[in-house]
C-alpha cells in the first residue's frame, strides 16, 4: 500500500511469517529483502525499528519459537547498514522475556558485550529457573516455515517492492493504482523506514513503513 502526504509518500508492505519461526529463517528471509531491495529502493535518511518482543519463545500470545540472540541480530543486521537508527520498543507478554530482550537489544546498540548470567536485583527471582539474560529456543515446537515458503515469501515480496518508485537515480516503474491509498500531509525532504515487530496479530508478521520524499517535479 502507498499512502501520499503532500510531499511525502508513504510504503507499506507486510512480511508474513508462520508460527514455529527460528532465528535462522528470519534471518533467511528478512535478511535477503532488506539487503537486496528496501535500502537500496528507499535509501533512508533514518530507521525507526520497533522491537516488540511478541516473536520470543514462550511469549504469551505470540506463536513464534525465536531465542533473545536472534531478536538481537535483526537489530544488528540493521545497523551495520550505517544509517541513524531509533529503537523503541512493542508487544510482548512474558515480561521476564521481554526485559531480557531489551537489556540485549540495548547492549547490541552501544556495542557492548554482556554475561549471560544474570546480576542480582530487586527482581531476580521472576528470571528463574535458569536466572540467564538469553532465551533458547525450543526444539518440540513445529516451525512451519519451511525453507519453500520462505523462499517464496521472499521472491513475490522482492516482485512487489519492483513496482515501487525508487530513490533518487533509480529507474522508476508503474505502481499499480488498484493497491494505493493516498492522503495528504506536509513535511518536506524525509526518508525513513519504520520496522514493527514480527508478531502473528492478523496474520501480520512484519511490517515495513517506508517515507519518502515525493518527487513534485
């Protein structure tokens, strides 16, 4: 969908994943979007990433099977594109995961190595059994995402993202006017991309607000 602000366009695509996802196949396929299409098509001035926590293993209303180091590497493979980036946080439902989540995030951000094992505090016993900053996985949980429906996803995510007009210098294509929705608005010269968190609410797994500045001449 494409929503028209004045000068400013607004793009949103949505990435779904199924429920059982691990670290590796969000890496697989969010990965080859983001390297391949969205930076290099809307070449932001800015990223607005949402990391919500509804994606961790055991979270109480989400259904995927990531660990707390995967969430983490989606942070890091975003920032090693060099572009100013703000974190801000989203779902989640097991509050002992949730708070791992971001102690982890946040380390990854300011490039800092942190113990697994956990420091006592005022709230040391809600993180037991194990008492540990990091979250595994588990291995009795289906993941339905099989490595066709990801390279699939994949492939008509890239198709689509074609059609989209491109930053500056980048040859652009026929949007078709059937998938738009335009309203008005007024900011000038703004590039940004808006990452919410991979959750399962209405079968939306990843959503991707991508702003650019509309081409008036």
């Amino acid at each position: 969908s494409i929503f028209y602000m004045n000068l400013l366009r607004i793009y949103i695509f949505f990435f779904q994943a199924e429920d059982g996802i691990r670290d590796f196949c969000l890496s697989r396929g969010l990965g080859d979007v983001y390297k391949r299409q969205v930076m290099d098509i809307f070449q932001p001035n800015v990223i607005v990433m949402q990391c919500g926590a509804d994606s961790l293993v055991d979270d109480k209303l989400g259904g995927f099977n990531m660990s707390t180091k995967g969430h983490g590497e989606c942070v890091r493979f975003m920032l090693d594109f060099g572009v100013p980036i703000m974190l801000v946080g989203g779902g989640g439902y097991t509050i002992s995961n949730v708070a791992r989540c971001w102690a982890y995030e946040t380390a990854v951000a300011l490039g800092k190595e942190v113990e697994d094992n956990l420091p006592a505090n005022d709230f040391y016993e809600q993180y037991g059994p194990d008492y540990k900053l990091h979250v595994q996985p588990r291995n009795n949980i289906e993941n339905l995402n099989t490595k066709e429906y990801l390279d699939d996803l994949v492939k008509i995510t890239m198709e689509h993202l074609k059609l989209l007009e491109a930053a500056p210098g980048i040859p652009f294509h026929d949007v078709p006017s059937r998938n738009l929705m335009e309203v008005e608005y007024g900011v000038e010269d703004l590039s940004l991309i808006h990452i919410s968190e991979p959750t399962r609410l209405l079968s939306i797994s990843y959503a991707v607000f991508c702003l650019k500045k509309k081409n008036i001449y």
